[in-house]
C-alpha cells in the first residue's frame, strides 16, 4: 500500500513541478518525462485540478497540457498518508543504485517537508531520522498502517515508551511495552528494533503485525544496543530463524551472470562453463519463483517437490492471463 502510494505522490510533485515552467506541455512528451503512459498521466492532471491547481488541456494532434496563465498556485496539499508515502517513496529512491537519483531524493525530501503543515512536518521528518534504510529489495509487504508507522517513528525519535498489541507469525496475539529504538527498511518490510521491558531483551517486531501502537508518554533514558546498528540487529533476528523450505535448482546458465541477478538472496556455485547450483533457505516458495523468474534462464528444480508444484500453479496462472 505504502509502495503505491509514495509512487503516485511523488509523481504527481513532479508533475506539478515541470508544468510550473509555464509552458505547454506536448501530452505524449510529458507522459515520457514522467515515465507513465498517456492515460496514467491524464489521471495525475485530473488529480491536480481536484487540489486545486488549474491546469488547462488541448486536444488535437498538438495537444497537452500547461497551468493557466496567472494563476495563482495553492499550497502543497496532501494528507497524513500521502505525506508518509511521500517520505517512504522518496527514501526508497535514495537507495537506487541510479547515477544522480539519491542525492536528488534527499534534496526534494527535504525541500517537501520545508513546505508542509508543522503536524504533518514533525511526522515526516520523525520517520525520515529514525529509520535506519538496509534494503529496498524484494517481494513488496501490504498491510503496513501509516498511521502505526509514524506513531513509532514519533516515540523512538522522542525517546518514549510506546504500547501496542503485536501478532506473531503463529498467529498469537501479546500485549507489549517497549523502549522503541529505530525503524529499520528491509527487503521492503518494516520493523521497529526495540527494548522490550516484559521480557527484559532487545527484539525486532515487523510494523504490519503492530496494532494500535500508543505512546505512554513515559520517557526512557537510551540503552545500547548489542549490535552494530539496528539493521544488523534484525537481519541477525532473521538469520536465526528456522526456514521451512531448503531450495536447490540447477540454472542453465554461467554462475557469473546469475549472481550478477539474483547472488543478493542465494548462494550460486559453479557447476561449468554453462551451468551453476542455485541454493536459497525460504519460509515461503513465492519469493524463489519469482527470483527464478529473474533469472531469464531455463532450470530444473532439485529439490524441495513443493516448488515443482508451485511453479506448476504459476504457470497455469500466467497461461490464462
């Protein structure tokens, strides 16, 4: 939810911003500019004139788009969950390897939050101090509340004990009191490391599976953290955790050119010239089809039988799309 919807926000600030030149926009050059296609971009200027902001249109083969001339522009206006998938949105794309993008990302984030209302400011710039950014890789989590998300940046970055009631994987269901440290980005999952005052121990607790997280306004003196940073703390947590599924495939393809694919979340021996053994550990089969899918090289599953019969289910599901 969180991914979409930083998309969609950020777009539509770059779209405000090259139609603030004041001049006319061919429709299928500013479609390109923004990298949508020309339906996508007609329903970003039709969000714009719901704001607010006039933006007239042309149609013909010299149609597009352009701000009427001497308008004047209202203030930015988006809600509490466009400012939060705003900050999300833009933090992921300063983790792009793209030449140029990161430092951009950083730049816009801060002059957005310069222009947004003092609540939704202190939020904004909460979850962009306390989030630790590990990773932006992987299978995209739904579910996570940005309201539950600002709420814990708010009380790690004020050093407040915070509530909540949290589900385990198992489905159990506990009531926790918590010194929160930091929020840490991982594999587009997000997790509060945190200091948990019942059990007397550091854990990690994924913020989906957070329910109504409520600061106790009691304030907490900083403890250390028995990790590097909180980022090696949860991958540690992860790396621990018993996996349900052993995969091992063999791809017909070098070992170099699969590492160079999907070498982050496997282990790729060297089999010849032409082929390699791909090894992953897994508490779900859906994430190695897809990095199989990444690939783009045929292979035979080795082992576990379940990921035979997953595949098979993907591809009768592909077929009759």
């Amino acid at each position: 939810m969180l991914y979409g919807m930083a998309n969609t926000s950020t777009r539509t600030l770059r779209l405000l911003s090259l139609l603030q030149t004041h001049r006319h926009w061919p429709g299928t050059e500013l479609a390109e500019r923004l990298g949508v296609s020309v339906r996508t971009l007609r329903r970003d200027v039709d969000r714009l004139r719901e704001l607010g902001y006039p933006v007239e249109a042309q149609r013909g083969a010299d149609g597009g788009y352009q701000l009427a001339a001497g308008a004047v522009l209202p203030p930015l206006v988006i809600d509490d969950e466009e400012a939060v998938a705003l900050a999300v949105g833009l933090q992921a794309a300063a983790q792009t390897g793209v030449e140029g993008i990161a430092e951009t990302s950083v730049r816009v984030l801060a002059k957005v939050a310069q222009v947004m209302p003092a609540r939704l400011r202190r939020r904004v710039e909460a979850l962009r101090a306390m989030t630790v950014a590990a990773s932006w890789n992987g299978p995209a989590a739904a579910g996570t509340d940005p309201e539950a998300l600002t709420a814990v940046a708010l009380s790690c970055r004020d050093g407040e004990q915070l509530r909540f009631s949290y589900t385990a994987a198992d489905g159990r269901r506990s009531e926790r009191h918590v010194e929160p440290h930091r929020l840490v980005c991982l594999d587009r999952r997000w997790y509060v490391v945190a200091y948990d005052l019942t059990r007397h121990d550091w854990r990690s607790f994924r913020v989906d599976r957070l329910t109504a997280p409520k600061g106790t306004g009691a304030r907490f003196r900083p403890r250390d953290l028995p990790a590097p940073d909180a980022a090696a703390f949860v991958r540690a947590g992860l790396d621990s955790m018993p996996r349900s599924y052993e995969v091992e495939v063999r791809v017909d393809a070098p070992a170099a050119a699969v590492r160079e694919r999907i070498g982050r979340w496997s282990t790729v021996e060297e089999i010849d010239a032409a082929h390699c053994r791909v090894r992953m550990t897994a508490d779900s089969l859906d994430w190695p089809a897809l990095a199989l899918g990444m690939v783009g090289a045929d292979f035979r599953v080795l082992g576990p039988p379940e990921l035979r019969d997953r595949l098979h289910e993907w591809s009768a599901r592909f077929g009759r799309a």
